[in-house]
C-alpha cells in the first residue's frame, strides 16, 4: 500500500504537475481552449488534496490538514526553481470554485447543528463559547500591536479575529474516534463550538465591514460599529426566525416534483440565497451560508426521505468532496515560507500559536456545574481548522487605502498557527480524556 502512495506522488510530481506548465503557455495562445489549463489545475489539486488527506488520516490527523499541507509542498516548489504552479496561486476560476467551496463547506457545518441543540447545551455552552471568543480576541490583538508595532489597528483587529474560531468537524470527530461523543464534556464541547461559529461570525462581519468602510475613505465611528454588530444579529436571527417558518413549506410544495435531484436543488438554491443577502446588506456571503444550514432542519425536508431519496447532507458530499479540497489546497499554495525568513514572521507565528491555545483554555473556568473535566473542554475547543483558514483568506482580499491588511508574511503566520493547533489537538484531547477513564 505504501509503495502504492508513493507511486501516486511521483505520478503527480514528475508527469502532471510539469504539464501544468505547457498547459500554462498553451493557453496563452491565440486559439487555445482556457477550460484545458483548468481541468489540469483541478487534476493536480485534487490528487494532491486526496493524497495528502491520506496521509494525514494515516498519521491520526485530520485529513484536512493534509490537504492543506499538500498545498504548502506544491506552493513552495518555486524555492528550487519550480515555477510550474505558480499560476495557479491567482488563476481566477480557481479562486472562484474555491469560494464556492467555503459557501458549501459553510452550509455543511451548519446543517451539523440546529437551532435546537444550541438552545439544549444550556447556559455552560454559552459560558464557555463567549470567553472562548473574548479572551483569544483579546490576545490576538496584544500580540499583534506588541509584534507588528507600525501596522494599523486594523491588521490588530483582523488578526485577533482569526483566533476567535474553533472547527466544530474536526473536534467531533476526535469525540466520535475516542468514543466521548457521548459525555457531557463533548456536549459542552460542541454546543460551544457551534455557538463560537455564530459569534466568530459576527466578529468578521463587524471586523470587514469596518475595514471595508475605512477603505473607502469613510470614518469608523462606535456609532458605524454598533449598526455593523446590529446588522450581523439582525441577520442571523431574521434567518432563524423566517426562514425557519418558510423553509418547510418550501421543501413541502418541492416534494411535489418528480424530477431527480429537487432536494439538493432546492437546498442549495436556499444556502444561495441567503450567502447573496448576507452580501447585499455587507456581511460576507459565508454567514448566510451558515445561517442557511442552521436553518434546514431534517423535518423540513422529510417527505424526500420518507419516498426513499437521501438526505441534504448526504447528497452534499459528492459536491464538497470536490470543491471544498479545491479551497484547502488553494490556501496551502499561498502560504509562502520565505517569508518566515523575514525579520518578525517566525515569531508572529509562535506567538499567535499561543494566545491561541491560551485563549481556548480559558474555556474551561467557564464551564458551569461539577464534575467537568475543565482541561479536555479548552483542549476540545482550540482547533482552528477550516473556519481558521476561511477567516485568513478572506484577510487577503481586504485593503484599507490600497494598501493589503494582510501581509504574505501575515497570512502565513496564520496558517501555521491553523497548522499547529490542528495537529495538537487529536493527541492531547486523547490523552487528556484518557486520564479520566
């Protein structure tokens, strides 16, 4: 099997990653078909995501974090003279199924928890999810103005938001392979997780919509903040309470047709929907993709499942199966080592990694009630994940006065903040929850 993998990545390396490079000029010519460099790019990524993904599960690591490593591997291969890869860092078409990817992997993440299951974790959850966002903010921001003394406020803003997150996936299934799922501590653990998705989301609306505002010349007033947070809230909860009415009858009147695929055109004409009023008031598309999978509960499509067909998630996977790795592999090639050799960069990265593990273990002093393993709790909340890298990919598309916020230096410390507090959590939550057993 090993001789298999290894057979696979020198097929990838040695034969379709150099044709990325003729494919590169031959779509440079006058009567070339563009869709040719593109369904090559997507070869390689995916190859290299699903490779790389296996590795990772072969190690005990999520496999995301392989995908993302892989893109690192074929992001850097300009460092020995490599330049085949290079376009496609900023090939627009991949960039837009890579978007596309985080909206789908945002509606799943979503669909994973309902309205419901926050309102029966109990006040703890809530406890532990509002220090889990207060105290990494907090902490982000220090390290940042004390590391990047001449950046603006709003590289300290957005970099202290990127530590408010937690990924509620790759924590559940950490839980689900232990065999925890069930104990009250992986209750708390992921009622918070999902709540600390709500309010992360809220952080990043306000923290772009601001950002966005000072861009364009306007002036950022605590009066502009609080419409911001207003607009976020408002949001959501509308989300919640309208679409939580309109929703069933929707799915109701859709079972009516007959045509193969209604359910998952339907589910995903909804999660478009909403991602373009999150865009149209300001918000980015992402939270109402979310909104959406919090919204859609399984009973509001039941007559699809009660006549036989699947159900939304399950018929979700094919789809993110292809495009959310696109996104993963897309941030692994931006993240550009070199620039740990800038003066700052490495201790950026260190620095974040501990206010992020720091911050998450305040978690546990909130935890309401006797009898919790306070220490497993912070330990289960401090994986960044996906949610980690969509914040910091979104940081690259923002500029106040034409200026990027964040630097490639930036954004790579990010990444191996992401990196790390991913890799650290499979064995110290084992090993943490173990000791109690």
């Amino acid at each position: 099997m090993r001789s298999r993998l290894l057979f696979l990545a020198a097929v990838l390396l040695c034969v379709v990653v150099p044709a990325l490079a003729s494919a590169s000029d031959a779509a440079t010519a006058q009567h070339a078909d563009p869709i040719a460099a593109v369904v090559l790019s997507l070869a390689v990524i995916l190859a290299a995501a699903k490779l790389g993904g296996e590795l990772a599960t072969r190690l005990g690591q999520p496999p995301v974090l392989g995908e993302l490593l892989a893109g690192v591997l074929l992001g850097n291969l300009n460092l020995i003279g490599f330049q085949a890869v290079e376009p496609l860092k900023h090939a627009a078409a991949i960039d837009m199924l890579a978007s596309l990817g985080v909206i789908i992997l945002l509606f799943e993440v979503g669909l994973e928890s309902t309205v419901s299951q926050m309102l029966k974790v109990g006040l703890s959850s809530f406890a532990v999810a509002t220090v889990g966002v207060i105290v990494p903010f907090a902490l982000g921001w220090l390290a940042s103005a004390w590391l990047l003394p001449n950046a603006s406020h709003y590289v300290h803003m957005f970099l202290a938001a990127t530590l408010t997150a937690t990924s509620v996936g790759i924590t559940a299934r950490v839980l689900k392979d232990l065999g925890f799922s069930q104990t009250d501590e992986a209750r708390i653990i992921l009622g918070a997780a999902v709540i600390d998705d709500v309010l992360g989301l809220v952080v990043l609306a306000v923290v772009s919509a601001l950002i966005a505002a000072a861009d364009s010349g306007g002036q950022v007033s605590s009066l502009e903040i609080g419409l911001t947070l207003f607009k976020a809230i408002a949001f959501l909860a509308g989300a919640l309470a309208i679409g939580g009415s309109i929703s069933p009858r929707i799915f109701s009147v859709a079972s009516l047709l007959r045509a193969r695929g209604v359910l998952l055109a339907m589910g995903l004409t909804f999660c478009f929907v909403l991602s373009w009023l999150a865009s149209a008031i300001g918000l980015a598309p992402i939270v109402g993709a979310f909104a959406a999978g919090l919204v859609l509960d399984p009973i509001h499509y039941r007559d699809f499942v009660d006549r036989g067909e699947h159900g939304l998630e399950e018929l979700l996977q094919p789809i993110s199966s292809f495009l959310v790795p696109v996104f993963f592999v897309l941030m692994g090639l931006r993240t550009d080592l070199s620039s740990f050799l800038q003066p700052g960069a490495l201790a950026l990265a260190a620095l974040l990694t501990v206010c992020a593990i720091v911050g998450k273990q305040a978690c546990g002093f909130a935890v309401i009630g006797r009898g919790i393993d306070r220490l497993s709790v912070g330990i289960g909340m401090m994986p960044r994940g996906e949610v980690g890298l969509i914040f910091a990919n979104i940081g690259l598309t923002l500029t106040v006065r034409g200026e990027r916020v964040v630097s490639t230096a930036t954004y790579s410390a990010v990444v191996a903040m992401v990196i790390a507090t991913t890799m650290l959590t499979p064995p110290t939550l084992k090993w943490s929850l173990n000791r109690r057993r």
